[in-house]
C-alpha cells in the first residue's frame, strides 16, 4: 500500500490532532505532507488481489420501463403529498415502456464491499468515505496496536461502539474485539462515496459503471418481472428495515429471494446504487415539461434501499423499473455501486 498513513491520519483527530482536515472527509497527512484525496487514481496499479465475480448478461432485447399510471385514488388532494409521501408522481419518468437491445455484457453479481473499495483507495490514495471516519473501518490491528491504550479504549468506545466496558480490557482483548468489528464490516455495501468516486473505482478495476438499461435488464432477469424475485410484492424476500440507524443495510448477498432470474443480488434492496446516466426523459416520453431536473443535472440511481421503510405501500421502491436521482456529489449513507463491463 503507497500511503500506509493514510487511515490512521483519518484518526488521529480524534486522538491528537495529527491531521488537518478539509470538507469531505479529506486529510492532509502530516507524515508525508501530501493530500489523501485525488480526484483521479495516481499511479493506480491494478486490482488483481481483488475478488471479483460477475454475472454474464446475454445479448438481446428487453422491455424497459413501464407504463402504470397512478389511481386519482392515491392522492389525498390536488397538489398534496401521496400517500407515499412523495410530492412528485410516482411513475412518469418511467413512460413509455420500450424495447431495448444490448449485447452481451458482466455485471457484479453484488454490490461493491468495503473491503474492495478499501483496497482501492490504499493503493490509489483516494479519499476515504466519511463512514469510516466515523466509524474507524479500514484501521488494521498492526494500526491500532500502536495507539496507547487510553486512546484505544476511546475508539473502542466513540467509533467502534463495542458494547462493553473496555476500561477492565487489555490491549490484546480489545484488539480481538475490534478484529471481529471489522471482519463483520467488509462484506458491508461500500457507501457514502460520490458517483465521481464510483466511477474511478470501476475504472480502476478494469470496469465501468453500468448503464440504466444493464442495470434494469440485470434486475429484471430473462423473464422481465417487476421484482427481481417475480410480478408480486414479497416483503419477505428483502431487508426493509434496519435496526441500526448507522447501517441501513446487509452484508452483500444476505438475502437470497432478492436474486434476480440471472443471478444478481441485491437488486432490488440493500442499497440503491449509482448507474453511468445522466437523468433524462426516455425516448417517446411526452410528459417531460415539469421535471426540472432533465438534463445533465443529476445521476441516476437504481434500487431500493434498505432504509426506506417496512410498510407494504413502499412496495414501488423496490421495483426493477423504479428510477430515482441525485445531484453527483452526493454521498449518502444508503447510496452505493456495483460495476459492469463489456463481454468479449
């Protein structure tokens, strides 16, 4: 790893004021005076020690989008909140349903991990996301076992959140505790990161985002249901709600109803995930003149995820044909990734 100081540089704040820090989570490290962030991967190497598996999508057409409308029914009065809670309507930038034809492409068969995207950003020195500053994942026990044990305790305590009374611990038996933390973590969604930062990550290993188009056909499997699962809302089948407010989400692949008919996990739950596209109206859509943010204003995200909520009438965010957006900066604690490449 180029810059071992990195994380612990990210820490130290809160231990001894070793770094100074600036908006997103950036730091400049004292040790070696130059900034952790880069805005493009720096001497990236590659990523072969990376795990990857991925999901041949075969060529071929799809139906893309959807044609439902709205019941009057479903509006309280004019201009007020649906009964989902959402002012805009619900369907209208999914109009009209069209065919698609893609060739043949790879997809992740899950969402990207923290332990991925941690290899990724100690070998590029890219930013680390702002979850982990609060949370202390990405520090190493050989990391930690250099701190005094009073600060130990401390992160143990404000970041880690173990659950019991470190002050009568050892080192060796907080650093066992905090190994199996961090284990528990890696096969976590990567979030909080930025669609710039998603899009470096998959081209430095060797990928690409996907478009909306790959993502909705991965999701909808060969037999173009609704639900990743089939046509009927199954709430048995995802996580809709967390516990922990923190971590709105589930280690990859924790739910296997939520497997598409091509074998993709988590499509239609867990986190909601950054796709190549600008968002924009679909070819033959006619009710366009309201949205204001067509263009090349805002991304697309697509999925549900896991902090929406766990009653039935949420049902729509989970669907395959479901299209949300975000301004490209935007780093939330339920927004993540996965990547896609081209099949030769």
């Amino acid at each position: 790893m180029k810059n071992k100081y990195l994380l612990a540089s990210v820490f130290c704040f809160t231990l001894a004021a070793c770094a100074t820090h600036s908006p997103q989570g950036q730091v400049t490290d004292q040790a070696t005076g130059k900034s952790a962030t880069a805005d493009k991967p720096q001497d990236e190497g590659t990523a072969k020690s990376v795990e990857y598996s991925m999901v041949l999508i075969p060529a071929g057409e799809f139906t893309m989008g959807s044609n439902k409308e709205e019941n009057a029914a479903m509006w309280r009065e004019a201009n007020a909140l649906n009964p989902y809670g959402f002012k805009d309507k619900l369907y209208v930038d999914e109009h009209p349903a069209h065919k698609v034809n893609l060739p043949a492409y790879y997809i992740d068969k899950y969402e990207v991990t923290n332990e991925q995207y941690l290899e990724f950003a100690m070998v590029t020195d890219h930013s680390v996301p702002s979850t982990w500053v609060n949370n202390g994942y990405g520090l190493n026990n050989e990391l930690l076992a250099s701190f005094p044990l009073n600060h130990l305790q401390q992160l143990a305590t404000d970041k880690f959140k173990l659950d019991m009374d470190v002050s009568k611990m050892t080192q060796e038996e907080i650093l066992a505790e905090l190994d199996k933390v961090q284990h528990a973590r890696n096969t976590l969604p990567i979030v909080t990161v930025t669609w710039p930062d998603a899009d470096a990550y998959c081209h430095w290993a060797g990928k690409r985002l996907p478009t909306e188009a790959e993502w909705e056909k991965a999701a909808r499997g060969p037999q173009g249901f609704e639900y990743p699962w089939g046509n009927n809302w199954d709430p048995k089948m995802i996580n809709t709600m967390s516990e922990n407010p923190d971590a709105p989400y589930s280690a990859v692949g924790s739910y296997p109803g939520d497997k598409s008919g091509y074998g993709v996990y988590d499509m239609a739950a867990n986190v909601t995930e950054w796709v190549a596209d600008w968002y924009d109206a679909y070819p033959g859509a006619t009710d366009t003149e309201d949205n204001k943010y067509y263009g090349k204003k805002q991304r697309v995200v697509r999925g549900g995820m896991t902090s929406s909520g766990h009653y039935d009438s949420l049902s729509m965010v989970f669907r395959a044909a479901k299209r949300t957006h975000l301004k490209p900066y935007s780093s939330l604690i339920d927004v993540g990734f996965r990547c896609a490449k081209d099949a030769k």
